[in-house]
C-alpha cells in the first residue's frame, strides 16, 4: 500500500470514528450496551456447545460452523452501524440470517442426516436455490409453531423485506440517502436508521441463538439461569427459565 492510500484510509478511519462518536453521544446506555452483549453471548453459547456436544458431531454441522464464526460479523455490524454505514449493517445481518436458517436447513434434512459432509451439504445447498418460502418459512414454523395464524412469520416477513431493501437499489434505500443532506455521498449519523439497525440486530441474533438452542437442545441447560446472557432478548431468557 502506498503512503498516499494509507494517507487516504487515515483519513476515511478518521471521519468514521468522528461519526462513531456522534453515534455514542446520542444513544442510551442500553442502546450503547447491545454489541458488547452480543460478544458475550456469542462467547457463552460457543463454550455451552463445546461443552455439550462432541467435536465431531459439531464439526459435522454447518450452523455449528456459522456460530463459531459469528464474531467477525459482530465486529463488522457493530463498526457499520457506529459508522453510520446502515446500508452495509443491513447487508451483513441479511447474510447472517439467511446463512443460519440454510445451514439448519441442510443439517436437518433428509440430506444432512444421512452422513453428509459440510461440503457436500454446501454444494447440496447452492444447487437446491432455497429462498424466502423454500426455507426461511419453513424454518420459522419449527421455531414460533404456536399460533397457527401466521403472525410470526407475517412479522419477520417485514423485517426480511426491509433488510431486502438494502441488498437491493430500492426506492426506500434511495429515499433514506436523500433524506439527510450530504448522506448520499458520505454516510454519517442518523438517529431514525440507526436505531431501526439496532432493533433489527436485535431480531436477527434472537432468531439465531433460538434456532441453536432449537438444535443443540443439550445447550439449554447452561441458560437455565443466565445471569447476563441473553441480556437484549428479554423473550429468550422467559423461555430458558
């Protein structure tokens, strides 16, 4: 890299973390603390696995893998929205939600249980094209199966539509750069995006660490009373007590 690039990324790193701090100032405590909660519960769901499950058995799945690897994209989540970069935030959580359900949906099917490797369930995976009612549908109906008035998935249909928005040039996306003078052209602090990204960071995680313990029912037992963890998700830890 040359000394004008390196020049150059100082200067982009400086005017994230002016955002950065502009980000902090205005948020509540509560608001400030869901990151560093999402590290620990990361950290305390992979030692419950660990602990709970023989190596092979989680060396075998794909969603095992996923939350084993979940942390860099906490790290980018966290600098994204503190960075005012809620487009790239929404891009990274839609990935992180879609990756989780596909990997639970091939370690659980009729595929995935008769002995497939993790590669062979990734090219199985790749090849089926599994989508919004091939899968995520699917899967929410084994974690939410009370009601039957669909009002789970009607939910989370919102939330997967809105982060569709930023994975895609939508009119929403467009309209959220105009809105703020200059936002278009360089990303900084606003309240309104900022906090819809917290609340959908919120959703995704519990939708993730609801379908491990789904899966690995064994981890259940290490949240049977959580001290801290769980901490933004106040509906997790009533169905752990």
């Amino acid at each position: 890299m040359t000394r004008n690039s390196l020049a150059s990324f100082d200067q982009i790193v400086s005017a994230w973390r002016e955002t950065a701090e502009n980000t902090a100032r205005a948020l509540t405590p509560a608001e400030l603390a869901i990151f560093p909660n999402l590290l620990h519960d990361s950290t305390e769901v992979r030692a419950a696995l660990s602990q709970a499950y023989p190596e092979n058995e989680l060396s075998a799945s794909l969603l095992a893998a996923d939350v084993f690897g979940l942390d860099r994209h906490l790290f980018e989540l966290h600098h994204h929205t503190f960075a005012g970069l809620y487009e790239s935030a929404g891009r990274t959580l839609r990935c992180v939600w879609e990756r989780a359900f596909r990997s639970h949906f091939a370690d659980r099917s009729h595929f995935g249980g008769a002995g497939a490797t993790p590669d062979e369930k990734a090219g199985w995976l790749d090849a089926a094209r599994l989508n919004w009612p091939k899968c995520i549908v699917p899967v929410l109906s084994v974690l939410f199966p009370l009601p039957h008035d669909g009002s789970a998935v009607d939910h989370f249909k919102a939330l997967w539509d809105r982060l569709n928005q930023v994975v895609h040039p939508s009119a929403p996306m467009r309209f959220s750069e105009m809105r703020e003078s200059g936002r278009m052209l360089w990303p900084h602090f606003d309240a309104d995006l900022c906090r819809q990204r917290l609340a959908d960071v919120n959703e995704v995680l519990a939708l993730v660490w609801l379908l491990v313990l789904c899966q690995f029912p064994k981890t259940r037992g290490a949240f049977a009373h959580p001290a801290r963890v769980f901490d933004s998700f106040p509906l997790l830890k009533t169905l752990l007590t």
